[in-house]
C-alpha cells in the first residue's frame, strides 16, 4: 500500500480477533488497512488515511479487543 504507514503491534493475541477488530476500526474511521502479518505474537498493519485517524486508529488498536493482550506498539514506514 503505497505511502501508508505500517503499525506493529506486539503481545498476546487471539490473531482472528485482533484482525477482525482492526478491520474494524479501520472501517469506522473510513481508512484503508491491510494485514500484513498476524501471528498469536505480533500484528503488522499497513494503514492510511488521514493522519489524525491513523493516530485515532493505532490508539483504538493498543486497547485491542478484551481477549488480546497488546504489550508494544511501533510504526515503520511502508515498502512502496
């Protein structure tokens, strides 16, 4: 996804919960989002968007759904 910004997230994760709960937000705040890894110990998202909802979007995503549990987040930028 061409000039997103790629999200990490690390910590405990029910992965079909946490990707469903992202897609989700995504959703709402009306951005584009793309999974780019997702395993029970890390999320990668690729997110863009208006840059106050991408900022809204990460914040919504540290709190997770309530069965994940998120220790770490940190952005990088997107392979073009």
């Amino acid at each position: 996804m061409q000039g997103a910004t790629v999200i990490v997230f690390a910590g405990q994760f029910r992965v079909d919960s946490f990707v469903e709960f992202v897609n989700h937000r995504a959703r709402r705040l009306q951005l584009d989002a793309v999974v780019e890894t997702a395993t029970p110990d890390c999320i990668e998202v690729a997110v863009s968007g208006q840059p106050e909802l991408v900022d809204a979007f990460e914040m919504a995503c540290s709190l997770g759904p309530i069965d994940c549990l998120v220790r770490d987040v940190w952005r990088k930028n997107a392979s073009a």
